[in-house]
C-alpha cells in the first residue's frame, strides 16, 4: 500500500462522525456532480471518494444507492430553496439590480435541472402524469410568486401585473439558458433583464425636429 492510500484510508475511518441530517446532505452535495458525470451507472465506491468517506457511510444513511439518487434528484427539483433565495433579494434595491439577482438564482437551479436531465435521461413519468403536472404547476406558482414580489415595489412603472411580469421573466430566462433553445450570448442575467425591461428597440428619441 503507498503512502498515500494508508494517510487516506486512515483520514476516512477517523472522520468526525456528523448527524445523520448532515451526514446525508453532504453523500447528497457529493453524488450531484457524479450524476451529471456518470448517470445512474455512478459508482458507491466514487461517491464514497468524493464524499471522503467508507463505502459503508453510505449505507447507514441510505438503504441503497438508488434511495440516494433519488434523494439527490428530490433535492435538486425541490424549488424551495431557490424562492426562499429569491425572497431573501434587498426589495430596496433597483428594480433592474433585483431582477439580475433573481434571474442569477434562477439560472442555477435550471443548470442543475437541465444538467441532470441530460445525464440521467429523465422524462415525465408515464404513471401518476396528472400528479407530475399538478406539481409543476404549484411548483412554477411558487417561483411566479417569489418573482412578482420583487417587481411590486415598482408596479406603478409596469405595462403589466406583477405576476404576468414575473412569468415573462421565468419564460424568457429558461428560453435562453435551455442548452438547445437558448443562444449563448444572450445567457448573462444583465442581458435578460435589459430584454425583459427594455425590448430590443431603442427608446423614442425626445429631441424636437429642427426647423
């Protein structure tokens, strides 16, 4: 055995034991990157690596590797945390400086989305498809909402509700950071907002015609 692997295998069976809670979070936080890498076909023995950890950690804090896939994939479609990201924006801040915040948020998780879809070769599940909808609906309510709240401070200034804004915003930003729909170089969140708030014409001038 080289040295490195015995100053390894002796970091791995003296870590710090963490709360199952934390424990989980962190097999979770490792395995991502190695879905979007290697699918379902991942390995325990590279998430065990990655996480820096024994093989049986895993094991005590899932029961299987599929329960851990799947706890990863319900983390990464739960949009809890990005409306909870999106609320916690400065509501007194421009309205242009928040709505760059939101849609940075936004694009992450939608990479994360996108990125698993690909390497794990989802698709709507042909059972329980009414309930899959049902929850893409609460769940694109639940984003609109957290948007519009950030577009209220300055209603008086939209050619629309909040709420309508908020959904053109949503749309718009999957659009153009989709890897195939979108264009790569109008995926900075400063260009969808510009687009967003100012279209692609140039404003009226206000001079006045010369005699």
């Amino acid at each position: 055995m080289s040295e490195y692997s015995l100053i390894r295998l002796l970091t791995v069976s003296r870590a710090t034991p963490l709360p199952l809670d934390e424990r989980r979070a962190a097999l979770i936080a490792a395995t991502e990157p190695l879905l979007e890498q290697f699918g379902r076909d991942v390995s325990t023995r590279q998430i065990a690596e990655a996480a820096c950890v024994a093989e049986g950690t895993i094991f005590r804090a899932f029961p299987t590797k599929d329960a851990l896939i799947d706890a990863v994939l319900e983390e990464v479609f739960d949009n809890q945390r990005t409306c909870d990201e999106i609320a916690a924006i400065d509501p007194a801040l421009p309205l242009d400086t928040r709505l760059i915040a939101a849609v940075t948020v936004l694009q992450a998780r939608l990479r994360r989305v996108f990125a698993l879809f690909h390497s794990m070769r989802l698709k709507p599940p042909d059972k329980d498809a009414s309930a899959f909808r049902l929850r893409q609906r609460d769940d694109n309510e639940k984003l609109n909402a957290a948007v519009a709240a950030l577009f209220d401070p300055d209603h008086d200034r939209l050619r629309m509700a909040p709420e309508d804004a908020a959904s053109a915003l949503r749309t718009v930003t999957f659009s153009l950071t989709h890897p195939i729909l979108g264009d790569q170089r109008f995926t900075q969140p400063e260009q969808i907002v510009d687009l967003i708030l100012h279209g692609i014409t140039n404003p009226p001038s206000t001079e006045r015609p010369s005699c």
